[in-house]
C-alpha cells in the first residue's frame, strides 16, 4: 500500500479504535478519513526525522482527517 486517495474512507463509522498507517504510505490523500468520528488514535511511522514537513515521505493531503476527534502518535515505535 503506497497511498491512501482522496476520501477513501470518509464518513465510515465502521472504523473505529486505532488505526496504524503502513511505512510504505507516501500520500494520505484529500479527506481521506473525514468524518471517520470513531478513530481515537492514529500512528503515522516516520522514519527518520520527525520535522521533516512531509514526515518523511508520507504527504498528508488537505483536511485528511477533517471532523475526527484523535490524537496522533508520529513515531518510530507505536506507543499503542
């Protein structure tokens, strides 16, 4: 999986709890998870250093996790 597209998962209930990103994304596209209200927490890998401003390859696209109440975990090791 090298990229998530634009609203691929928007408004889907059914994911819930903690989701982790695969290293292997470089894109997370256009509200791609908008609305996704059950998400407590998402893990985004980085794998070298955290202020790279496209987290080292992934691109986080506009307003991806628009209307999600989450916290984030940018990380090596998921602190789940």
């Amino acid at each position: 999986l090298s990229e998530i597209d634009d609203n691929a998962f928007a408004e889907c209930t059914g994911l819930t709890g903690k989701l982790e990103v695969p290293g292997s994304v470089k894109r997370i596209g256009k509200e791609a998870f908008k609305f996704c209200r059950n998400l407590t927490r998402i893990n985004i890998p980085v794998k070298k250093n955290v202020n790279d401003p496209n987290l080292n390859g992934c691109y986080i696209d506009t307003d991806a996790f628009m209307g999600c109440e989450y916290s984030v975990y940018v990380g090596n090791k998921p602190n789940f």
